[in-house]
C-alpha cells in the first residue's frame, strides 16, 4: 500500500536539511547534475544574508510520502518585479521531484494556494528571488553536463509541467564555443578601431577596487543593460555587496574585463571565471570535510578546462561600438594560458537577437533550451 503524500512548510533545521538533500535521491547515479553549496541554499532564506528578501516574500515546502523526502519547491513574490512590470506573479523555484505526478501537482499545488492567498494571479517559473539566480527548466540536450549557475533535471519534468497546464512564457539558450588559438580577425580589427578612434581601454580592476566604488559601478551598468530583460528587477546597493562579497572570492580578476570610455567611464563589463564543476560535483556542495580541496583544486592548481561566462552588459549608449570586440580581444589570450578549451554562456534569452549573433565568428553551439513556464490560478 503506498504511503500517503504530505506537503509541508520548511519551518525547522530537519525539514530544511530535508528540502536540501532531497536531490540525494533523484540524482543519484546522474552523471550531468551540478549540486549547489549547501551554504548557499541556507543562505537564500536568511534576511541576514539576502538581501532580495527585503522586497520578495519567499516560502519554501518539502513533500514527503512517509517519512522520506520526495520533492521540494520555493514559492516566490517578488513585489519589485511585480510593481515594475505591472503584474500579480508568485514564482516558484528550486523544483525538484521523483517521476510522480502525484507529487509534482501537490507541489506546485502548494506554492498556487499560497500565491492566492496573498493577491497573486498567475504562478510562473523556474525564477529565483533576482536575475542572477538560477531560472529556466531545462527542456534539450539533458546529456550534457550541467553548469554552476544554471539549472539541470531529469528529462521527465517538462512532462509534469505540461500536464500540469502550463505553457511556454519564455525559453533561453546557452551558448558553447570552442575558444580560438588566436583572436578572430573581425574581433581584432573592431577592437582596435574602438581603442583608437573610440578611446576605449580595457582595465582589470582588483578585488579591493571591485569591493568598493568600482563594483557599485559595474552593477549600476547591469542594472541599465538588464532593465528591458525579461522579469529583471534593480539590484539595490546592499544586494550588490552580497553577490561581491560572494562571489568575488571565487574569481580570479584577471577574467573580468572593464571597459572604459576617455572620460573614465565604465561603459562594458565582462565577468567570467574558470569553471567549478568537477569541484563541485566531487564535494556534493559542501565544503567540508574535503570539498574546500577540490574548489582550491580547481580554482588555482589545475583548471578544469571550461570557462563560464556569467555576466556581459554595455551600456546602452556604447552598443555596436566595438565593446563586446574588446571583451574577446582581451580574454581570448588569456583563456589560452589558462588552458580552457571551450567556454559557455549562462541563459540568454532566445529573443535577444544582437546578444546572440556576436557569437557568430565563434562558431557557437545553441545549447541546454530552458523554459520559464506560466499558468493562470
């Protein structure tokens, strides 16, 4: 007799220690799955440390059938979004569940009741508190190896959604590019027309510069580049100080381009970072007792061969004039030294046909389709 199914709100240590490890089950023996810092899911609910909970109300849920865990959800209203775009949205994020229709409905069912309750009219998602947490379920290529920043799951998902009622909202891409032995020809001419008739330079910033007034800037541009992209909302200051505070230990600075105009502007930033994959897969997301070796492993002794591009923005007024070009003109060569052999986006949206074809010199792969999925209460 099959036990029954219970939803529960994460309200104690246990249940959140459930809601983390309940991908244990489901990825066992998958050979793509990329886990996440268990740091860094504790920390997505802490006030203290996130600072997008000023404005986003957040709850998440784990199911059980008996005692063992089956399945997980984060329900979502983020208001600066919601005002900004002018819609009554509750998100849902983090889904994961066993290839029971059972479990994913009363999931997904949960985050709909709490959304209701609180004035929401359609549920959409994969999307986290900001855009620059993981969104989109993936729908392609599930024999590729997942990335650290975006989402993988199991093929049957996307047929749980469908059943579900959802539909298509938006979908993004990847792209995945072998990197080059030299600069292409059309990036090294545009880049040196934007140096010397433009007045551009490229500049690496340091940690203690990208800490300070240097890293508010880059991100004001983000938040100018970013401001007509699908579901984005401003990150505020103390937001902007978290991802630096997070993140920058992690990057080698030497893989961030800045972009400058004559007058010492910062009109295009670049950040990418040698992938931490391997690392992460070997330590399950935690970093101890070992799981600090293999990031340590990955990030300074031996690269593990693939770089992530995490974040490209230019500011509006200088699109078209030879930033991006400037970008592969710089880290190509560096790429190189490091010995990364190919390189790969994060999500970009499939609609965005100017950041797409920048690539095309590169020979790109259009890889990993994910889907952000919407449907009324």
């Amino acid at each position: 007799m099959t036990e029954a199914l219970r939803i529960i709100k994460v309200n104690s240590p246990r249940e959140m220690s459930d809601f983390i490890h309940v991908t244990d089950r489901i990825y066992r023996d998958c050979a793509q799955y990329v886990p996440d810092f268990e740091s860094d899911i504790r920390g997505l609910f802490d006030h203290c440390k996130n600072p997008g909970l000023e404005f986003s109300d957040i709850q998440p849920f784990v199911a059980y059938r008996g005692n063992a865990p089956v399945g997980r959800i984060v329900g979502i209203i983020n208001r600066k979004a919601n005002e900004k775009w002018n819609i009554r949205n509750v998100r849902f994020s983090m889904i994961e569940f066993i290839d029971d229709p059972e479990v994913s409905s009363a999931l997904i069912g949960a985050v709909e009741t709490w959304g209701k309750e609180r004035g929401m009219e359609k549920i959409h998602g994969p999307l986290g508190v900001t855009d620059f947490d993981k969104e989109g379920m993936l729908v392609e290529d599930f024999n590729l190896k997942g990335s650290m920043t975006a989402i993988y799951n199991p093929p049957y998902y996307p047929r749980h959604m469908e059943a579900l009622g959802f539909e298509k909202e938006v979908d993004w891409q990847q792209v995945r590019i072998r990197i080059p032995e030299e600069v292409p020809a059309r990036y090294a001419r545009t880049a040196q027309y934007a140096r010397e008739q433009i007045g551009l330079t490229v500049k690496k910033c340091s940690k203690r510069e990208l800490l300070g007034e240097c890293g508010q800037q880059v991100f004001r541009l983000f938040n100018a580049a970013y401001a007509p992209i699908f579901g984005f909302s401003e990150l505020s200051p103390r937001q902007v100080n978290s991802f630096l505070r997070k993140y920058l230990v992690l990057i080698d600075t030497r893989l961030i381009p800045v972009v400058f105009n004559k007058e010492g502007e910062i009109v295009g930033a670049a950040v990418t970072m040698a992938s931490l994959v391997e690392a992460l897969q070997k330590s399950k997301g935690r970093l101890l007792p070992f799981g600090w070796w293999h990031l340590l492993r990955s990030m300074k002794l031996k690269h593990e061969g693939c770089a992530e591009m995490l974040l490209v923005a230019v500011r509006p007024d200088y699109q078209g004039l030879g930033v991006n070009a400037l970008f592969f003109d710089d880290l190509i060569p560096v790429f190189n030294k490091y010995g990364f052999r190919w390189a790969e986006t994060g999500p970009q949206l499939e609609d965005n046909i100017r950041e797409l074809t920048q690539w095309k010199p590169l020979k790109p792969e259009f890889v990993k389709r994910r889907r952000c999925y919407v449907k009324s209460l």
